[in-house]
C-alpha cells in the first residue's frame, strides 16, 4: 500500500524550521518585527499597497465585513460554491447573504445573475458583492468593479484559492488577485492546504488607506496609540496629579501624551497573527512563484490524462492566471469513485457542498432547487490531489487509479 495522498498539503522546508526557531529565540513571539516584514512582502507579491496580517482567513473576512460597516439586515451577495466563511462574516455582522448562481463553465460568480439581482430590485437594495476565486481561478474583477460600481456596492474579494493568480483586463493587462486594483479589500489564508501555510493565518490586502487604518485597530481590540485620532483630552490622558504647561493643552503632537496612553475606540477583537507565523508565512512566500509553476504542471498532465474520457463531464483544464488551488474534475458515478480511491489511500475531497443548502442557511429559506448549477455541479466534483510536493510517481498512481475504477466498472454507468 502506498503513503496516504490527500488532496492538499504544506511543504515545509529546512529554511522554514529554521526562521521559526530564530523567531522563537528573539525577543518577540507576537507583536514583533516579523509581522510587518510579512505583510512587506506579501502586499509586494500580490501588488497591492497595504496589508495586514492576521490569525486566519476566517477573521480576515470577519475585519472585512466590519472595516465595511456591514450592519443589521445588510444584503450582500456572494456564490454558494465556497466555503461557508465567504458567507459567514456577513452574518456575524448580522448581514442577510443573497446567493447568485455559479458560471458552469468557470464555477465562478456569474455576473449575469448578480447583474439580475441587481437589476430586479431599487437601488440600495444590496450593499456589497463577496466573488471567490475558486479552486485558483481568477474572477474578472473588472467587469465585477464596473457592475460594482454602477450599483453603489463594495467588493471583497476571497482569494483564498488564487495568491499568484491573475486574470487580464480588457487592455490585456494581467491584474494580479488582491491587488486592490478594483476590489475594494481582499482577502487570504495560510491554512496548510493553501499554497502558503503558517499553521493558521490570514491576511487582508487593499489600496485604501482609510480601510488600512481601520483594520489595524479592528486587528487589535479597537485600540489605537496614533496621537491624531485620540479622542480623550490630554488633561484625562496625563492625569490631575500633573502640570500641563500652555503648550501642552495646545499641542497635539506626539510629545504631549504619556507613552502608555492608548485609546479604545472601537469593539474589536484580538486577531493578530504571531511572529513564528509571520515568519514561516514570509518564508513560505519565497517559494510561492515554484508551488504555481509545480501546480500547473500537474494540471496539465491530469487535463491530458483525462481529455476525451467518457466518465468526465468536465475538468477544469488549463487556464492561464489559474493558481490551481484545486483540480476539479465534474464525473459519472462520483460516490463509487471517491470510496474506490479512498481503499486506495488516495483522499480526493469534495469542494464545496452548496453553501445555500447548509442546514444553517436553509432556515433563511433557501431551498434545493435555488441555484441549479451550484447543484448539478455538486453532484458530479472531484478535487484530486494537487499540491507541490506530489511526486510524477504519486500523480500517475492517482490517475491510473481513477482509469482502472472506469475500466473496471464498464457498464455500470
Ligand atoms: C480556507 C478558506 C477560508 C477560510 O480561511 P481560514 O484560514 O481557514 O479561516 C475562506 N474562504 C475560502 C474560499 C477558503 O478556502
């Protein structure tokens, strides 16, 4: 029998044990240098401005939806083919989420939908639209910014799937996922399936400053020590047992409050990241460009391996500015195929179950029936195993695995 190959995994290297263990002899496990040197270098690998660091995708998105002022009742939409934490964060504002179907061809958001929802209600109806690069396909975020635009909404964009993904805009020009070029806030995480780990983590990136500023306190418990955004007077913030001098009451430069003084001004949370994260993540970073030129390389020889077969519906292929996140493959007889593979030590996995069909999201009313392609499509996918480090031998015995199951079973599909 062969190691078990599941459908994602990290690569951790010598280098990466070593910046963690350097890390965990500084003088700093959170709140350090390490932090901001990662979020460097990432918003210089997406192209993006800003970007802040946090404890993972999942409170990301949460920052996101809060530095938006998602509120009580809110409509946002978003595609039912991703995981729940791309609707979620509405919730936890108390938002309302309005799936829109899937593109079957792309698996992506279909505009066309979204632009009828739009379309089908007075203006203000909705407040924000939440597109998914899935499976590291890249969403035409300009056509969605343009749309975005026209209806008065804002966008994140979840680019879990896709760092290093990219679409090309209608001058041809590759527009890199996250950039901030045209979602107003993006959002990533380093779980270890994705193409960066850190254990858990997350970043938001953006090219809005304001917004920048805002989830650095959000991050950080609504705290904030940036002297021109206090609040409190400079009397409260030196105390009555000392002497303000004219200047003092004056001035608000950064002299004149105590080093201690800080101001909670917002409810936010802890949702920091560490910096043996942080310098894993950077590290990890280093060798993104390889994992994508590796993850292409895999799905080409699993599209030329499964081209013409009668028991695919469809595969994703090869497409350019796709990250390969996942390889999905739409198949007959998926159930039977996913157990065979299962006995065979190969753990293919299923990505997504119809968000809109969670036991929690139906007791909004949604329905089977709601969104036929998110559905057809659910009842077909396969995501095989995709990640660096899966040798040319392993592909192959995945391949001939899934071959072997069709030949074996003729007829009875
Ligand atoms: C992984 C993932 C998340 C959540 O990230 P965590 O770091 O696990 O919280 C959100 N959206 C998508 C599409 C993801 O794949």
């Amino acid at each position: 029998m062969s190691n078990p190959i599941p459908y994602g995994r990290q690569n951790i290297t010598e280098e990466d044990i070593q910046v963690v263990i350097e890390t965990l002899k500084s003088d700093y496990l959170t709140q350090g240098p390490k932090i901001v040197e990662f979020e460097k270098a990432f918003a210089s690998y997406v192209g993006s401005e800003y970007a802040v660091a946090v404890s993972n995708g999942t409170a990301a998105l949460h920052l996101c939806a809060m530095a938006l002022n998602v509120q009580e009742g809110d409509k946002v939409i978003t595609t039912p083919i991703t995981f729940a934490a791309s609707a979620n964060c509405v919730r936890y504002c108390g938002g309302e989420l309005v799936f829109a179907d899937i593109d079957p061809e792309t698996y992506l958001l279909d505009i066309n939908k979204v632009r009828k929802l739009l379309e089908a209600s007075p203006k203000e109806t909705y407040k924000g639209i939440i597109p998914v690069d899935f499976a590291g396909r890249a969403v035409d975020l300009e056509a969605f910014r343009d749309l975005a635009v026209e209806h008065g909404l804002w966008m994140i964009e979840d680019s879990c799937h896709a760092p290093g993904g990219y679409f090309k805009d209608s001058k041809e020009q590759k527009q890199l996922c996250g950039n901030g070029n045209f979602a107003d806030l993006a959002i990533f995480s380093f779980h270890p399936v994705k193409h960066i780990a850190s254990g858990e983590g997350g970043m938001i990136t953006t090219n809005d400053m304001a917004l920048y500023d805002k989830l650095l306190m959000l991050r950080t418990h609504g705290i904030t020590k940036n002297v021109e955004m206090f609040k409190n007077s400079i009397e409260f913030a030196v105390g009555t047992s000392s002497q303000l001098t004219e200047v003092d009451i004056m001035s608000r430069g950064d002299e004149t409050y105590p080093a201690w003084y800080m101001e909670m001004q917002e409810l936010g949370y802890n949702y920091r990241l560490t910096d043996f994260q942080a310098a894993l993540g950077t590290s990890q970073l280093k060798r993104a460009d390889k994992g994508l030129v590796k993850r292409k390389k895999i799905a080409e020889t699993y599209f030329q391996a499964f081209l013409n077969k009668d028991f695919v519906k469809g595969q994703s292929g090869v497409v350019e500015g796709h990250a390969y996140h996942l390889y999905v493959l739409e198949v007959k007889n998926r159930l039977e195929l996913y157990n065979y593979l299962r006995e065979n030590n190969i753990y293919a996995q299923i990505h997504y179950i119809p968000c809109h069909l969670m036991p929690y999201y139906r007791q909004f009313g949604w329905i089977e029936g709601d969104m036929p392609n998110a559905e057809k499509y659910y009842q077909n996918c396969i995501s095989l195993p995709m990640y660096p480090t899966l040798t040319t031998e392993e592909q192959h015995f995945v391949i001939n695995t899934i071959i072997n199951f069709y030949k074996y079973n003729e007829g009875n599909y």
